[in-house]
C-alpha cells in the first residue's frame, strides 16, 4: 500500500510540471504585467527608468526560458516564489487561505453526499413513483441553475429577508459563516450525485447477485444494506472524488460572491492585479488538491472491492 | 393420480403466467413433484421453463405476474400466502440454484459471508456459529480447503467453485424442494458432470426433491425420474425418463429428440443433412401439436380469460 501511494505521488510531478508550463507560458504572452498596470495607475507619463528598475527587481528583464528555468529550479527545491504585491513568499500568501477553502469544498461534499445519496437511493427503490419524479426533477434542476444566482437568493433570502444567517464573510470556527456558501457549492454536486446514485441502485439491484440475495429470503431492506449498498458505492465513488477534486477550482465564483478568503477569491484577486507568482501558486494548490483527492478514491477502492489489487 | 402414491411435495395446478397483462405466456401447466423425486421440464429457450420455475420461488420480475392457476407446496397454498410468508419458504425450504455462477454472487463479500447469511436469517444464528456452519457447508459440497476458501472472494473461484458454493448455499437449511435451473449450462463440460453428481449425491442423502430445468437432455436422462417436456407455454408431454426416451408420445418431443447431437454419427459417414420437415412452419400457422425446429420466443397470444 505504501509503495502504492509513493509511486502515485512521484507520478503527480509530470502533472504538475505540466501544468506550471501552461500557467506560465500563459502569462507571458497575455498582455499587461504586474508593473505596467502599476504605472498607469493615476499617472499618464510613462516612468521608464522606474519600471526598468522594477522589472530589474522582479527578474523580469530575463528572456522567458531563463525565467521558467529559475521558477522550476525554485519549486523543485519548495520555493514558489515571491508575490509581486506584497513581496512576501507566496506560500506565505496561500497558507492563511488553504483552509477555509478545504473546509468550504468538504462542507459542501459532505452536504451533497448526506443529502444526494439517500435521495437517489429513496428514488430507485421507488422507480416511476411520485417521490421518484419529483427527486429527479430537483436534481435536474439543481444541475443546471447557476450557481453564482443561486448563491444570490440564498443571501437574498436567507440574510437579507429572514435574517438567520450572516450573508458574508468568514470567521475560524464559524458554522453560520459557511452555511449559506456551502449550500450554494454543494447544489450542483448533490444534484448529480442523486442522479448517479438513483443509475447505480437501479443498475445494482437488476444484478443476478441480488435475485439470488432474494432466493435466500433476504428481506428488501436487508438486501439492500448487505449487498447491494457497497456495490453501488463502487459505482459513485468516482462521482464523488471527481466532485471533491473540482471543488476548489467551482468555488472560485461562490468565493468571491460570500467574500469568502479561500484559494478561489486570491485566484480572482491575483489575476486581476497580474500578481503571476501567486496565480500559479494558486493554480498548483488547485491541481494538487485534484491529484491528492484522486489518489485517495483509487485507495478507497482498493479498500472496498477485493477484485482491485494496490501495490 | 392414485392413492398409493404419497402426497406431493410441490403441485402446479393450471398455473398460468403473462407479461404485462397482455401476452399469456404460460397457458396453465400441472405438474406434480414427489418428495425425494428429481422431475426435469424440458423445453427450448423461451418455452417457460425457467420461468415456471421462478413462480414457484414468488421471483417473477415485472413484466411478469402469475395471472391464474395454483401452487400448492406441502399443502400451502403459496399464492395465498403473504409476501412476508413467502420469504420465510425461500432459502429455507425451498431454494434455487442459477445458471450463472459468475454473476449470482455479491463479488464484494466473503464466500463464507455469503453462505453463513442463510444460518443468520433463517437459523437465527450469531454470524460466528454461523460462519463455522457455512465452512461446514463447503466442506459438504466437497469444496477443497473449505476453510480457505470461506475467506475467500467470488471472482477468485473458478466456474465449477462458484456453482458448488451456490448448491452449498441453497442446500444449507436443508430445503424440501431444490429448484436448479439449468445449473451446469455455463460450466465447463469436464465440470459438468462433478456439479450433477453432488447435486443428485447430496439431495438423496437429504431426501430433497429436485425441479431440474434443462434443455440439455443428456442432463435430464441422466438425473430425472420424470419429465415434463414444455413448448411454448404448455406442458406437451410427461413421462417417466426411460419412457420418454423410448417412446416419446408428442410430436414435438420426437422433433426436441431428434435434434440431438448424436455422437459418433459424423464417424459414421452419416454426415447427412438436419432433419428435413415437409412443409415450412411459419409462427402464426403453425397449431398446438406441430412438430417444431425453429419457435420465436414466446408466443404472442391474447390474454383471453
């Protein structure tokens, strides 16, 4: 298992190599740098002599392959750099913001997995029932409303008219802070995890292990918690890691909206200042989380279905 | 019949089945099973022999519904128990064993797990005591290294295993009446005849009755006392085995025995052709007792009571 786990994380760095390339390569040809909108700001005479200046401080007088050598050289040895705005090391800058961003991203799976999963479950035990329709419209409808709209009313309603719940902001240790966000995120993943999990009941529960379970004289509800439940949570588990792994990239909207100082906010704020360092820093921290969530669905399968063999 | 046989253990009465509500497929069979006795129903693919037996079990699948008859078991009259009752009768004294090994299994649980459910739900057994009886039960059906393979998962026992673990599974509460449908179908030939043996071995030894469908039959000549031959939804022609095989009465049983591949007629120089028919049979003239080759799946009449 730990030789398992070490080779899936040494194949992360041709991923991440990757993906600093893109990043950086992206940035240096967009137009406008972190100097150039620092210029023009307020005055409209050109400082040529303090933005060489600058640019000779950053290291951005260097050719771009000289620049990408120093920055990979740097990350290999854990340096990501320093930030243009605050000249502070970009870990420095990213540290304060993992947290809330996890704990935003588990909250709103945790919330779609308790909410997503007993529906679809409920759902396929009752196929073309009332309750069966009525879930499968919400979760259709859960998928394809916007989330930034959603995040709206839910403020709208909840804080503004109802006043239950502080509309925005983030306090350590809050639950209030992280409800209405939460709900907002989670929508969309619970609506497909309701779908997914209703496809994988009714898929489960045609299987021949199942008309044999019923042979045995297993009643409904035990069949259902000795047989077919594990069965179809090999069947979501890739829904839900998928789901787990994009939410910090999905919460770049609903941060911003609930002011909410998580990886996706300093993303925004970062590109909009052209503050390169910390953006690809941000970038990394997002694919990383991806990664790392993966890994750890491929273990948990490992765990739950014998035919899958680690190592 | 007479009154010097003893009672049966199973009778299908008139039993009719359809799809849907609209298309009868099994138009009132009868049939009766003694206890001990290892009756075959015979029949090509769709004439409703699996099927007849998955109503005896209450396992019938929407579309399909029994829409008539009776089916008396030990003098219970099953389609007037409730759906509770019922499962109470399966597994424990009835039980069914099912063409496909591979697939009939929970890949994710033990065999042991698998096989000591039963002891839990019909024995009320604690899952320890449980999990030593179903060692117990593999050891029964001569499963080597009964322990082992307890723990073992399905996808790591080959075909013959697994179709030995389903009979050690169906035979644990020691029911009155197996149900197998075509159990050694998927099998390998070689193992074939070992899953027979234990099968006929294990029932004698217990008295259980056996209701063996098959449209092999090799298979039924060789395990069946009785047979009842079935085409499109009725029971054509009973007989003892021997009886059937010597002197088939019904012109669609010589047409199901002439089919048979016959060993050793190649070596013969009797490469010959198939058996001609005089005339094209088309599905909708042909009657009740014309001899058949080829049947569409299922006839399509009209529920008419």
């Amino acid at each position: 298992m730990l030789h398992f786990i070490l080779r899936r994380m040494l194949q992360m760095i041709p991923t991440m190599l990757a993906v600093v390339l893109i990043v950086f390569v992206i940035f240096s040809v967009v137009p406008g740098s972190f100097i150039s909108g620092l210029m023009s700001e307020g005055r409209n005479a050109t400082n040529i002599q303090a933005m060489q200046h600058l640019n000779a401080q950053f290291g951005l007088d260097q050719p771009v392959p000289v620049r990408l050598w120093n920055y990979v050289t740097g990350l290999l040895q854990g340096d990501l750099g320093i930030s243009y705005r605050t000249r502070e090391p970009v870990w420095n800058v990213i540290e304060p913001r993992l947290w809330p961003s996890i704990k935003l991203a588990l909250m709103a799976m945790g919330l779609a997995a308790v909410v997503g999963i007993p529906l679809g479950f409920m759902a396929a035990l009752r196929p073309g029932s009332i309750f069966d329709s009525a879930t499968m419209v919400v979760a259709v409808s859960g998928l394809s409303l916007p989330e930034f709209w959603f995040g709206l009313l839910l403020m709208y309603v909840f804080a503004l008219q109802l006043g239950w719940l502080p509309s925005f902001g983030y306090q350590p240790g809050s639950l209030q802070h992280i409800i209405l966000p939460a709900i907002a995120l989670g929508v969309s993943p619970m609506a497909l995890l309701a779908r997914t999990t209703r496809a994988g009941v009714l898929d489960v529960m045609n299987a021949d292990f199942v008309r044999t379970g019923r042979a045995k004289g297993l009643s409904e509800p035990r069949l259902v918690k000795a047989h077919v439940a594990r069965n179809v949570l090999v069947l979501i588990l890739t829904t839900m890691g998928l789901q787990i792994g994009a939410m910090m990239g999905q919460a770049i909207v609903i941060e911003k909206l609930f002011s909410w100082p998580g990886i996706g906010s300093l993303l925004v704020d970062s590109v909009a200042t052209r503050d390169i360092p910390v953006v690809q820093g941000a970038v990394l921290v997002i694919v990383v989380w991806f990664l790392v969530i993966n890994m750890l669905v491929d273990i948990a399968y490992a765990v739950i279905d014998p035919r899958i063999k680690v190592g | 019949m007479s009154d010097h046989l003893p009672d049966p253990i199973l009778s299908v009465r008139d039993l009719r089945i359809c799809a849907a509500r609209q298309h009868q497929i099994l138009h009132g069979v009868s049939f009766d099973i003694l206890p001990g006795e290892t009756y075959g129903l015979v029949g090509e693919s769709g004439s409703g022999k699996s099927v007849t037996g998955l109503a005896v079990l209450g396992l019938l699948k929407r579309p399909l519904a029994v829409n008539g008859g009776a089916l008396y078991f030990k003098d219970r009259e099953l389609l007037k128990l409730s759906a509770r009752e019922r499962r109470r009768l399966r597994g424990d004294r009835m039980a069914m064993v099912f063409q496909e090994p591979m697939t009939a299994l929970n890949p994710l649980a033990t065999i042991g797990r698998q096989i000591a459910e039963m002891f839990v739900i019909h024995r009320g057994m604690g899952w320890t005591q449980a999990r030593a009886k179903a060692v117990e039960a593999l050891e029964n059906v001569r499963v080597p290294a009964p322990e082992e393979r307890a723990r073992a998962y399905p996808h790591q026992l080959s075909g013959g295993m697994r179709q030995r673990v389903m009979i050690a599974m169906a035979l644990a509460c020691r029911p009155d009446l197996l149900i197998a449908d075509e159990p050694t179908t998927a099998l390998d030939v070689t193992v074939q005849a070992g899953v027979l043996e234990l099968i006929a071995d294990l029932c004698r030894a217990e008295g259980t009755a056996v209701l063996l469908v098959s449209h092999d039959l090799g298979v039924i000549a060789n395990m069946c006392q009785r047979v009842g031959v079935m085409d499109r939804g009725r029971l054509v022609e009973e007989q003892d085995t021997r009886a059937l095989f010597e002197n088939p009465l019904h012109p669609y049983t010589r047409g199901l025995l002439a089919a048979r591949p016959r060993l050793g007629s190649r070596i013969a120089g009797q490469r010959g052709r198939l058996t001609e028919l005089d005339q094209v049979v088309t599905a909708s003239d042909r009657g009740r007792d014309a001899p058949t080759l080829v049947t569409p799946r299922g006839p399509r009449e009209e529920v008419t009571a």
